[in-house]
C-alpha cells in the first residue's frame, strides 16, 4: 500500500511546493512592478506629471472634499469659460473613485497620507495588479510558465511604463489593469462555463468603462472572437455563457456611467457587439434545434428559422443603417473614425491630429517601447496555433488587432503592451520547456525515460481507442450535439497524445544548453533596456525638466511652477487667462485661475476663437481677447534654452484649427514658399501674429542677435515695441511669458488727438470695449 501512495504524495508536495514558489514569484513581479516605476520620484520629487493628471488631480481633490453626490453635479466655472463645464457627466470617474478609495481606506487604517500622494503612487500600484492579472490571463491560454514570464514581462516593458510611472495621474493608470482583468475573466468563463465568471466579467467591464475611453476596444473584440469561433465552428455553451451576460449586464452597466450614457446602445462603436449577440442566439437556436428533432425536420426547420433571421436581420440593419444616416459622422466618434481611416483627422478635424500621441508611431518607437518583444511575438504566435485552442485564438485575435490600432495612434502602444507580452511569454515559456527537457533527458540518461514515456504513450492509446468507439456508438444511438461533445473531447485527448508524443523528441545537450544561455542573455539585455527607460526615458516629469552640461552639471528648469505661483500670487482671483489648450489644465489647477480652453478639447469653435487670436494681428487679437474678458495671456517659448514642444512649433496648428472655423485664417499666408520660417524670409502675416510676437519680444536682447536654439535661426523682426499688450513676467529660462491687456485708457495715455475723426474713433473703441461685443459676430 505504501508503495502506490509514495509517488502520489511526492506529487502533491511537488504541486504544493510549485504553487508556493509561483506565489513568491507573482509577489516579487508585484514588487518590481511598483519599485521600477519609482525612478521619477526618487530622481526629482513626488510630483504629478504631464497635463491631463493635473486636472484629474484637481477633480480628486473636489471628489474628497466635497464628496460623491456633489461630484455628480459639479459644474465647473473656471474652465472653458465663459460656457464652463459640468465636470461629471464629462470625465471617466474611475481613476478618480479609485483613487478616493485608496485614500479613505490608508486614512481608516490610520496611514494619513495627502491627496497628492495617493495620486501620484495610484499607477505603480496598479502596475502591480496589470502584472498579476496578466499572469491570470496567460495562465488560461498556456499554462503557468507562460504566465508568470508574461507577468515579468509586462512588469518591465517600457511602453507601459511610459504611462504608468510615479506621477503620471492619468486614466490608464488604472485601465490597463481593468483592460487585462476583463480579457481574463472573459477566458475564464470561456473555459469554465461559469455564470459566476460571466457576472464578474460583466462587473470588470464596467469598471473599464468607468475608467476609460478605450472600452470600446473590448466591445469590439470580444464580439470579433465570438463571430470567429462561430464561423470555425467551434460553439459550445461556454461560448454563450461567456458572450451573452457580458453583452445585456455589461451594457446596462455601462449606460449608467454620466458620460456614456445612451451612447452605450446608439453609436456605432457598440453595434457588432449587438450584431454578434443576435447571431450567437441563432446558432443557439439552431443547435437547440438540431437536437431535439431528426434530420429531415430539421432541415425544415433550419430553412424557417434562417428565412425568419434574415428577415428580421435586414430589418434591424435598416434601422442601424437609418439610424448611422442621420449623424454626420456615420455614428462613429472623431477618434474611432482617425483609427479606421488614419487620414481622417488631418482631413477634417485637426484638433485631434494636432495632439502629438494621435500620430503614427515611427518603427524605432516598436524597438524603444517593445525591445526583444517585437522579435518574440512572432514566436508566441506560432506556439498558440500548438495547438489552437477557444483561448489561444483570442490571444492571436488580441495581438493582431493591438497591432494595427498601435500603428495607427502611438498612444495605442499601451494597448499592444500586454499583448505582446503575453505572446512574448508564451514563447519563452514554450522554448524554455523544450531545452530544459532536453537538457535533463540528456543528463539522466536519454536511454530510459523515452521507453518510459512511450510506455506511457501506449497505455494512453487503448482508452482513446475504446472512447473513440464509444463516441462513434454514440454518434448512431445518441443525438447529434451529444456526439460532437464526445467528439471534442477524443480530439482533444488526440491532441494530448501527440503533446506526448512530440515530447519524445530531444535536442543535442549542446545545443540546448547554448540556447538557454542565450535565451538568458536576451533576457539579461531587456531588463538592463527597461530599467534605462524607467529612469532616463520616461521618468522625467514634464512639469520640471532637466539638462546635463558639457562638465556633467544638472540643469533644472521649473519655469512652469513659477509662472503658475506667479499667477497664484499676482493677479486676482476671478482673472481669466488665455493660452493654448494644452496648458489649460496646469493652470487652472496649479494656478488656481479661470482658463478660455483646456485639455477637454470639447467645444472646437471655443479652441478656434483662440487659435485664431494667435494667428491675428496684434489689435485684432487684442479684441478677440477683451470680447472673452481675458486679462492675461501666457505663452510657452523654448527658443532661449532649445526646448522645442513650445508654442511657435503648435503654431501651424493653431493656424489650421483657427482656419477651420474663421475662413479668413489661411495658411498659406504664413508659410513662405511652402515653409514654416521665423526668420528674415518670415511673410509679413507671421512676422505681425500676436504669437510671434508674444514668444520674440524683447529676445533680441539676450544675446543681441535673437538667435533661436530651437529653429537654429535668427528671428526675422528683432526690434518692435507692444502696443496692446504689455510685459509682466517672464520666468529665469524664459520658458514661460505673461502678458496682460493694456485697458484704453492706456492704450491712448500720451498721444495728441489732432483730429475730431481720431477722437470719434477713440470713442467708439472705448464703446467697444465697454460692451465687450464678440468681433467675430
């Protein structure tokens, strides 16, 4: 008796002892996730990065002090103004929520930490929770070698850790994680057939439609490998089980978040997931069918049951037809439309071609964001077709359709990050399995083990044998769903067999041992590659910047910070201040003042009207401005110190978006011979913008030439005086500059009015002003 049970509970002790070694490993992975992501508070400080995180930042704040029902129905009066905008029904409140949490749960374990602190750590910590949910994921599709390699991967890979670092307060902090969890317990169901499963599905679901846009990428894909299993014939109920709940829970859930809405049943993003949803329910039907009648009744009733489909599916294409008709843009949101047509923004709505993550990435981004993952993945998929299973096939589904959407929008690069590890995972755990067999067959003796293991081999046939006769019994007496349940089942033992089988095969000990070692080596040389991203590439906050001299000295520029405490502590409360909208948000939650446009980027005309005030003569501008009751106006120049992301580079943008709405803005008016120039051969219209203007005044005195470190140029107008606005800081590295509108009664202070006409005219600017009416109507 002691025998049979020895090799039992060595078996037991091995599975033990193997599930408490992968829990230390996840724990590590969880540890190394959170401690790479640190190199920006460690190197600067713990600051929020970026521009987007400051708003949410500011929302968290107001969330916490305020709480949730005023949340809900806060109507925000310093952005956008005059229009302002209702803050909750416009804003994915899951990175907000999460964070709140996190806070009232460290303040009750009496851990009291600030608001900033949470915000900043909330993306290593949830970096942490992508790595272990990666493991799930990858653990459903090829077992736990390949899960934990793609947990360490993902732990490390530089596109994630490009939005997910110590600071970078941003939605996807928390998506990627609501993201991968979705996809994992989607397969689990898949699986499984748990209704249980299904519901947290659902439930994960919502969570990443709470938290961000991208939901729409799950919406699409889950009905894609639905429609794919159909077509390959591989339903089964789990597929049903794992399709259906998430598509009537998951949407209901969905339109009870504010700023989905109804959006959730009526754009064109959702309507494969409700075209997938009514045909899974006539395949159901039909295999329903099928068992329950014989074969000739049920040919009759599959010619009904697909002539009532068709009729009922054209009708309800007519009304989605009817339906995308009436909207200009077909149903489809700006953004889903730029991923189908990558030319479609930069044809029709520049706002969002301008935004610099909305270009096409370049190849070498791949090898930065990737590194040895983009030579891997072709590998991991190739291991998923041996053999393809309900998973693997979502997993190649996954990386083929991440990929085309990163390569359209190099934000999307954070979407093909988890696919590419997971695949990369595969791959390695898959090589790895092969030559540490080999080498260990080798080693013991290659003699005796594959006896044992064809011995093995031959003990498995006969019952495969006798269940396949069994099943083809089956397949007279039985009905035919029944059969083809037996049928899977000897298929996929047939397939366990061959696993075995190809087992035998042993690589040379050599080979096998060169191959580990390089294999390791790769390994080596990406790790060494993340951790030089984590802390040179992307840990750097935008906010404060930094340069090494020819000698080694640290440079720091925290021009940004002291214009926005200069605003704080200068100018009055309720001041408006006008700028570009990429530092709409920055100001208004550093600064603490009501802002013209912001990083919402809602209200296109309102952006336009800006842009336009830029793109204008000085006293054109002065107008616009004084009509939206502006008193200071801030503008980001880089061309004393070479920081090039600043506001003479975005002005062609500002051109085209103010063009788009006011026609009498035209390009080709400040482009000479085709050109972007700053200098000597500027066209008159660029040399007198209020932009150029604002971002050259008084330059030339710095080094008496004005020469432009980021142009590599000399200004073409160098000496001009302001006759609308005036100088009233401008910081250390002249990075930031604000000016303020010169009132009328300034403006005419020390000049001779020597005619009636001149004194009319005087008069009637001064009426103007004091209505403020909109020039532009």
């Amino acid at each position: 008796m002691a025998a049979p049970e020895n090799p039992q509970q060595q078996a037991t002790i091995r599975h033990a002892f193997g599930n408490v070694l992968s829990f230390l490993i996840l724990l590590l992975i969880g540890v190394l996730a959170f401690s790479i992501r640190l190199f920006s508070v460690i190197k600067y400080e713990s600051v929020i990065h970026e521009f987007d995180p400051y708003f949410n930042y500011r929302v968290t704040q107001f969330l916490i002090k305020s709480g949730v029902y005023d949340f809900w129905n806060w109507f925000d009066d310093r952005t956008w103004y005059p229009l302002g905008r209702v803050i909750g029904g416009t804003v994915y409140p899951g990175l907000t929520l999460t964070a709140g949490t996190l806070w009232r749960i460290f303040n009750a374990l009496n851990i009291p930490l600030t608001v900033e602190t949470v915000c900043v750590f909330t993306a290593p910590i949830f970096s942490a929770f992508a790595s272990w949910a990666t493991y799930l994921l990858t653990k459903e599709v090829k077992g736990v070698g390949a899960g934990l390699t793609a947990a360490a991967l993902l732990a490390m890979v530089p596109s994630y850790i490009s939005r997910s670092v110590a600071g970078s307060y941003d939605n996807e902090a928390v998506a990627i994680f609501a993201l991968i969890i979705t996809f994992y317990l989607y397969i689990k169901t898949l699986n499984t057939g748990s209704l249980f499963y299904a519901t947290l599905n659902a439930i994960a679901y919502f969570y990443m439609v709470c938290s961000w846009g991208g939901y729409t990428f799950i919406i699409n894909l889950i009905p894609m490998h639905v429609l794919l299993c159909i077509v390959t014939g591989r339903y089964s109920s789990r597929l049903y089980i794992a399709y259906a709940p998430l598509v009537v829970l998951g949407t209901l859930l969905a339109a009870l978040v504010p700023v989905v809405g109804f959006n959730a049943v009526m754009t064109s993003e959702h309507f494969a997931s409700f075209l997938v949803f009514i045909i899974i329910h006539v395949v159901a039907l039909v295999y329903y069918i099928k068992g329950i009648l014989t074969p000739k009744m049920f040919r009759v009733a599959v010619t009904l049951v697909v002539s009532v489909g068709l009729i009922v599916g054209f009708a309800v294409l007519a009304v989605l037809i009817a339906l995308v008709a009436s909207s200009p843009t077909k149903g489809w949101s700006g953004r889903s439309l730029s991923l189908l047509d990558p030319t479609y923004a930069s044809k029709y709505i520049p706002i969002i071609a301008s935004v610099s993550e909305h270009q096409p990435p370049t190849w070498p981004s791949y090898f930065m964001d990737l590194n040895v993952l983009a030579f891997l993945v072709p590998a991991g998929i190739i291991a998923c077709f041996m053999p393809l299973s309900d998973a693997s096939s979502f997993a190649v589904l996954y990386i083929v359709t991440s990929v085309y959407f990163s390569g359209v929008m190099v934000r999307l690069m954070l979407v093909l990050a988890p696919a590419a590890c997971i695949m990369s995972g595969i791959a390695l755990s898959e090589a790895f399995d092969v030559l540490t067999r080999s080498i260990k067959l080798q080693l013991l003796g290659a003699t005796e083990n594959p006896q044992i293991n064809a011995g093995d081999a031959t003990n498995v046939t006969p019952n495969d044998a006798v269940k396949t006769e069994k099943s083809e019994d089956s397949v007279k007496e039985r009905s035919s769903r029944k059969s083809k349940k037996k049928e899977k089942e000897n298929v996929e033992k047939a397939s366990s067999v061959s696993r075995k089988e190809k087992r035998l095969l042993v690589l040379p000990l050599e080979a096998s041992i060169i191959a580990v070692f390089l294999l390791v080596l790769l390994g080596a040389f990406y790790v060494v590659h993340c951790v030089w991203a984590a802390a040179e590439a992307y840990s750097a906050p935008s906010i404060v910047l930094t340069t090494r001299s020819n000698d080694g000295g640290l440079h720091v520029f925290d021009d940004f910070r002291e214009a926005y405490a200069w605003l704080s502590h200068n100018t009055e409360v309720d001041d408006k201040v006008a700028s570009w909208w990429d530092y709409g948000y920055q100001t208004t939650a550093m600064a603490n003042r009501t802002v013209i446009v912001d990083n919402n980027t809602w209200n296109n005309t309102h952006i336009a009207t800006v842009g336009t005030a830029m793109s204008s003569p000085e006293k054109a501008a002065w107008e616009i401005f004084n009509s939206l009751d502006v008193k200071y106006v801030l503008v980001v120049f880089g061309g004393l110190v070479g920081y090039p992301s600043d506001d003479i580079n975005k002005f062609l943008w500002m051109v085209r978006i103010g063009g788009g709405v006011f026609p009498h803005i035209k390009e080709p008016d400040y482009l000479r011979d085709g050109q972007y120039r700053i200098d000597a051969q500027a066209t008159p219209t660029m040399l007198n913008s209020l932009m150029y203007k604002l971002s050259y005044y008084r330059f030339v005195e710095t080094d008496g030439r004005g020469f432009d470190r980021v142009r590599h140029t000399e200004i073409g107008k160098k000496h001009f005086k302001l006759t609308h606005f005036e100088e009233v800081f401008t910081t250390h590295h002249w990075m930031v500059r604000l000016y303020k509108l010169k009132s009328p009664k300034n403006r005419i202070r020390g000049k001779t009015k020597k005619s009636k006409s001149k004194a009319t005219t005087t008069t009637s600017s001064k009426r103007i002003g004091t209505r403020k009416k909109n020039p532009w109507h």
